[in-house]
C-alpha cells in the first residue's frame, strides 16, 4: 500500500470542539509520526500540526472529520513522494 507524507495545519477556535478532535487524532494515531499543539491565548485560539504518513485516503478523511468540527479549519500539504509503507 502506498503512502505519503503530509502536514495538517489546524485552528481551533471554538473550545467545546476540542475533546472530539482528541478523539479523532486517536482514532488515527498508528499514522500520526508526530503533534505539536501552541495555545495562543491571546487570541483563544489553539494552533496545531500534524505530521502524517498514511495512504492517501486516510489522509483525506482526517482531515475532512478534523474540518467538518465546529470552529475548527484543516489544511493539508503533501509531498509529493510515494513510498511503500513499510518505513512507517
């Protein structure tokens, strides 16, 4: 199975959505290398990426249930390199 590497940049801005798009990122974790998550409390916002390998279509369904979130934006950047999977 081929997968890519991509970055999901994510703004929450309604805090009640937060406990949902915890359970979402569990819910993918086995292709999750890693999350790095910045509160900006001046603007009550809350800033998160996501470094991702996975196939393209888990990919595309993170992102879309993380997007579909009240108060929450999603947006991916892919690589343009294919791999096998197995370097996961």
């Amino acid at each position: 199975m081929q997968t890519r590497v991509a970055i999901i940049g994510i703004i929450v801005e309604n805090p009640g959505s937060v406990s949902r798009l915890n359970e979402i990122l569990h819910e993918y974790g086995e292709y999750i290398i890693g999350r790095m998550g910045i509160p900006y409390r001046e603007k009550g916002i809350n800033i998160i990426s996501i470094a991702i390998d996975a196939p393209q279509d888990v990919i595309s369904s993170l992102a879309g249930k993380v997007g579909r979130l009240d108060g929450v934006q999603a947006k991916t950047a892919y690589s343009t390199i294919l791999s096998d999977g197995e370097n996961r």
